[in-house]
C-alpha cells in the first residue's frame, strides 16, 4: 500500500476515534488484527492477535468509562505502509466527570485497504 493510502487510512481511524465512532473504527480493520496494547483484561498491554469484534468491543469499554473531549495530533511519520501518530487526548470521566489527558503514540500498518497491525501505547499526561 502506498504511504498516501495509509495515510488517508489512519486520518479516518482517529477522526472516528475522536468522534466516538467506535463502530466506524472496526469497519476500517482488517477481520483480524496484530494487536499490541491494552485490552480490556490486561490495561497494561498485551500483543497477538485480535478479531475487529475484540477490538471494537475494547473501544467500546474505553467509551463506557470515559468520553473523547479533545484529540491533538503532535507528530505524523509515514513510511511505506505504515504511519506513526504522537498525540494527547483528553477525556472526560462518565462517573464524576473529572477531566484527564493521555499521550498516545500509535503506529497503524495497512494492508488491502484496512488496518492489519495496530501498536498502542498511552500513558497520562503529566500535570
């Protein structure tokens, strides 16, 4: 896959991440994912193999605990088929609605058109 492909490709998973759109970001992966970072049974990270379900159903436990305030992008690398993203999102607690932030890189290989390697890593931003 060409680097604009991919490119397009991650803009519309984060753009649907952003968005809430949870259902919208599985139908952008491939049936199954290489998957490495958190899972809603191991939240300090994981790596094999995941269905878009498994992934979605994750998304879907994120949004249940915590709503999507605010998106930034820092930095953006494409190489070939892969593209790197390093960003913050903010986020908003459904229990108490306390505010907090995360820094994120992620790195979304495509292949056929869907995202086929998914790699996470987050952590909270600092005060």
């Amino acid at each position: 896959m060409q680097t604009a492909t991919a490119t397009v490709l991650a803009q519309q998973v984060l753009l649907r991440f952003g968005a809430g759109d949870f259902a919208g970001v599985a139908h952008l992966l491939a049936p199954r994912v290489e998957w490495r970072g958190p899972t809603p049974s191991r939240p300090e990270g994981t790596r094999g193999t995941c269905t878009r379900r498994q992934i979605e159903s994750f998304l879907s436990a994120f949004d249940s605990a915590m709503t999507v305030a605010g998106l930034s992008v820092g930095r953006w690398v494409c190489e070939d088929d892969t593209v790197v993203v390093l960003g913050r999102v903010r986020c908003q607690s459904r229990a108490d609605g306390a505010e907090s932030a995360f820094d994120f890189a992620v790195s979304l290989t495509a292949g056929a058109d869907l995202v086929d390697s998914c790699w996470l890593l987050a952590h909270r931003a600092g005060p």
